[in-house]
C-alpha cells in the first residue's frame, strides 16, 4: 500500500488518453468538443450577434458554434456584429488547435504498436529434473508473431538490514532461457532453485512475510509493423502456487501432428511431494 503519493493527472493529460482505453478516449474528445461549444453558445448568447437566431435562445448559439467549430459554413445563421465576429475569430483558433491535438492523439493510437501478450495467472514452484523451479507462461495472443523476444524476472521483497532498516530489495533470476527468436504462442519460463538463486531456502510463509513479489517484463519486434512491444507483468506472493507445474498445452494427435491447445493455458496440474521438495500437493 502506498500513501502520501501525490497525484496530478491534468499535468499529464496526452499520456492518460493514450493509455486509456478506446472509450474513454472518445468520450474525453467528444466532451471537450461538447463543453468549448457550451463557453462560446455563452458568449453568443452575451453578445447578441448572430443573426436569424431567436433573441436569448442558447440553443441556437449553440448550434452556431457547432457550425463555426465544425467550419461546416454558415447557413441561416451568421456573424452581424463587430463583437460576435471577435467570438468567431477566437473560436476558430481553438478550432484549429482542437482539431490538430485530437487527430494527433487519434493517430499516435492507431500507429503505437500494442502486443497483445498474455501472462499465466498464476506462477507456480514444482520440481523438474529434481531441481524446484519457479515456471510461468507467456504467450502472444495474436496471429502474428514477436521477433527476437527477451523476457526479464525480478523478484521484489522486503528485507531487513543488520541496522534494523527495512527495505525493498530487487533481486535479477537467472533463467533457464532469457530469449526466443519468435513468440507466436506460448513459452514456458523457468528459473531453477538452486543454491545461486535468491528464492534458495523459500517457503510459502517466508514469501509471505517478506512480501514477496514478481515482475515479469517482455521484449520484441511485432514482425508485422517492424515496432517495439512490451508486456509487464506482477505476481504477489498469493499469485505463486507451491506443489503445483503448468499444464501441458501441446499434445500429439493420432496422425502425428502436434496440437496447441491454449484453453489449458492458465491450468495446473498438481505435483507429488519428494523429500527435497516437502510440499502438500496443489489442489
């Protein structure tokens, strides 16, 4: 938990829109255009100068500066006084400069290039080969494929130093395989327990108590835009299941074809106990 952050999201606003979802953005656009309207119906409305519309009517100047906004062109409808004419000047300059930051913000969407990768929900600690070994799942939900993908794992826990001070502290796991020249479904990531590795010695308890948690980050090319994508992913301590590897997802059929089956994706399959791994089996 986190407090006394400040937070100012007005100073960053072009981030949050590119980050917000499809929705969101639209509805941010549309209710800026929708609100500078409102201020210069009010203005039109003060100054009185726009002919053919009904004396006091707001809905009238405000379909006038729709028209003005939109440069539609004025039908019925048109500046008849120096002071309406000052509105008009100043509203087509916000115009002009709306309509270029909302086709920037369009365009830096559409042209941003957005993997759609997929992180198992769960981590999970099982032997293999004899060795306890932490494995997670990544895997490209789209058609295409992620060139000369890298995946990096850091485990985040709190630790105590000789002083009393309390810390968070990253440590780098060194994985079985850090790099596949193409993702285009699924990759199983591994880092072995050994006696080099800073989960040595881990037990579901002591993951608690030191609030233990993993960042998992990916790397590539999208093969199809020629653009960088990345994917982050954070495990908590609850999120690792101890007893337990991922299921297998490739099968052979009768014909001797392999087939993928990504519905068994986020499933485990519990593993027996052993002597140098003495933990219950995953239900």
């Amino acid at each position: 938990m986190v407090v006394g952050a400040s937070h100012h999201p007005l100073r960053d606003v072009y981030h949050l829109l590119l980050r917000a979802s499809w929705p969101v953005a639209f509805a941010v656009i549309s209710g800026t255009f929708v609100l500078l309207n409102l201020v210069f119906a009010c203005a039109y409305v003060a100054s009185g100068g726009v002919a053919n519309a009904a004396p006091g009517s707001f809905r009238d100047a405000f379909y006038f500066s729709v028209q003005t906004m939109g440069t539609i062109g004025y039908g019925a409808m048109y500046p008849s006084t120096n002071s309406a004419h000052f509105i008009v000047v100043i509203e087509a300059v916000v115009s002009v400069m709306f309509s270029a930051l909302a086709t920037g913000i369009v365009f830096a969407r559409f042209s941003r290039a957005t993997g759609l990768l997929v992180f198992s929900r769960n981590a999970c600690i099982a032997p293999m080969n004899g060795v306890p070994t932490l494995m997670l799942r990544v895997g490209n939900d789209r058609s295409n494929t992620i060139v000369e993908a890298n995946v990096r794992a850091v485990l985040v826990r709190t630790e105590k130093t000789s002083e009393g001070i309390v810390f968070y502290r990253m440590h780098d796991l060194e994985l079985a395989r850090e790099r596949t020249p193409a993702l285009a479904r699924s990759w199983t990531v591994m880092h072995p327990i050994t006696e080099a590795s800073p989960l040595y010695g881990a037990t579901p308890s002591s993951c608690t108590m030191q609030e233990v948690e993993l960042i998992i980050t990916v790397a590539g090319t999208d093969d199809t835009v020629l653009q960088p994508v990345h994917g982050r992913y954070r495990y908590l301590h609850s999120d690792i299941v101890w007893g337990a590897r991922l299921a297998d997802v490739l099968s052979e059929l009768p014909d001797g074809r392999m087939q993928l089956d990504v519905r068994r994706f986020h499933d485990l399959t519990p593993s027996e106990p052993t002597e140098s791994f003495p933990f219950p089996t995953a239900s």
